[in-house]
C-alpha cells in the first residue's frame, strides 16, 4: 500500500537525486594520441643558448688590429702620392733619331760561317719635356737589331737633363765578323739588292727622377726606334725619310 501522504513523481520530469544535486553525463572520452619522437634538428641550440661561443685567439685578434692599422696608412700614402702627382705631373722624355748611318760594311755568306762586319752611327735629340722634374739617365745603352737579331751594342756616358732641356746624344755601335744565320745573311743580302735594308735601333736607360727634395726610385727607360730604312750603296748607307719619333716607355 501507498502513503497518501506522499506526493506521486510527476511523469515526464527525471527523478531527482537522492543527495540533492544534479546529475550530468560524463564527459565524452577524446581518443587517446600515440606518443611520437622527434629529433632536434640542432642539438646543440640549448648549448648555444645558454653556452655562447668561446672567444677568438689572441692571434686573431692581433691579426685583425694589424690590419685595422694597414688599411689606413695605405689610404694616407695612395692619397699623399696622388697629390705629388698631380702636382709634378710625370712625363717620360721624347726621343727622336735625328740620323743614321752605315759604314764599312762587309757581309759573307759562305756556309755555316756567315758573318757580318759594319758599323753604324746613330745620334738622339733627347728632350726633358717636364716642367719640375730633373731627370738622371744611368747606366745607357744601345742596341742594333735586324729582323730582330741583334747585331751590336755599346755603352754611353751618363747624362742629366734640367727641367725643359734639350740633349743630342750619339752613339756608334760596331760589328766585327759577327755570326749570322745563313737564312739571316740571305735574307740581308736581297734587302742590300734592293737598295734599302730595315734596321731597328734601341736604347736602353736607368733613368731618376728629381724635384727639389723629392726623389723617385730608378726605373728602367726603353726607346723603340723600329723598322729604319738605311738606303745602302756599296759599303755605306745612310737614314730614309727623314728623323724618326722613337716609342719611349718605363
């Protein structure tokens, strides 16, 4: 039997709890993510991080403040160099072959001893074309080429020449019984039948530059004066064409 005292549950409505809260349903389950590995890339990160790296040697850092010193002192020379040289303004000196002649000549071209006797006599007009520089010619010498064989040289007195200044230099140079190749001593004798042979005259210097106190190291001075045709008649000959600007370079 009922309690008539007792209320009936009202359908429809959950039945409440026993201890006076409500109920919830638990939490869906979330499916559980496998553990996976993965390796550092850079293992050595953390080190880096809280471990920074040891500083440079001593050499190294010697090294570095030699060069930190060069590299300014190279700068304050290149510009020191460039200011005297705008200043004095450097020019190599002109020279010109006022004259060439050939005396003497005797050629044999008998078979394997050729040789070549003569004698030739070149004079220079050298000019100092620079307004503030002093120039010192050293240790002088010229040379006689044909088809690029030399055939004799000889050495010249030194020389200076102030600023602006003109010199006439001459030098002789003679060959005695020189060799020559056979094909050399042919190809001389057709130019001789012609009437003109080629000759190349060079002169060779140690050459000083000086203004005042200044004083530049020596350098070597070479003149050029290629392809001089010498009208030969019998033993002697003489320049074609008139004096010749010589290619000069240092």
């Amino acid at each position: 039997m009922t309690d008539p005292t007792r209320p009936e549950p009202v359908s429809g409505y959950p039945a409440q709890p026993t201890n006076g809260y409500p109920q919830h349903p638990p939490p869906p389950q979330q499916p559980q993510q496998p553990n996976y590995y993965y390796p550092n890339p850079n293992p050595n990160q953390y080190n880096q991080q809280y471990y920074p790296p040891p500083p440079p040697p001593r050499r190294t850092i010697f090294y570095r403040r030699v060069m930190s010193a060069l590299i300014p002192t190279f700068i304050i020379l290149a510009i020191i160099l460039l200011i005297i040289y705008l200043i004095l303004r450097p020019r190599v000196p002109i020279f010109t072959l006022t004259s060439l002649s050939l005396s003497s000549l005797n050629l044999s071209t008998s078979t394997p001893s050729s040789s070549l006797s003569a004698t030739w006599t070149a004079t220079f007009q050298v000019i100092n074309p620079n307004t503030k520089l002093h120039v010192y010619y050293d240790a002088i010498e010229a040379r006689v080429f044909y088809d690029r064989s030399l055939l004799a040289l000889n050495q010249l007195p030194p020389f200076d020449q102030s600023v602006l200044d003109q010199t006439a230099i001459t030098a002789r140079l003679t060959a005695v019984s020189a060799y020559v190749e056979p094909d050399l001593s042919r190809k001389f004798s057709e130019d001789r039948g012609k009437g003109a042979v080629p000759f190349d005259v060079q002169v060779f210097a140690l050459v000083r530059f000086k203004a005042g106190g200044w004083r530049a190291r020596r350098r070597g001075l070479r003149a050029f004066c290629d392809d001089l045709m010498v009208n030969v008649y019998g033993s002697s000959g003489g320049l074609s064409g008139g004096p010749r600007r010589c290619a000069v370079g240092i």
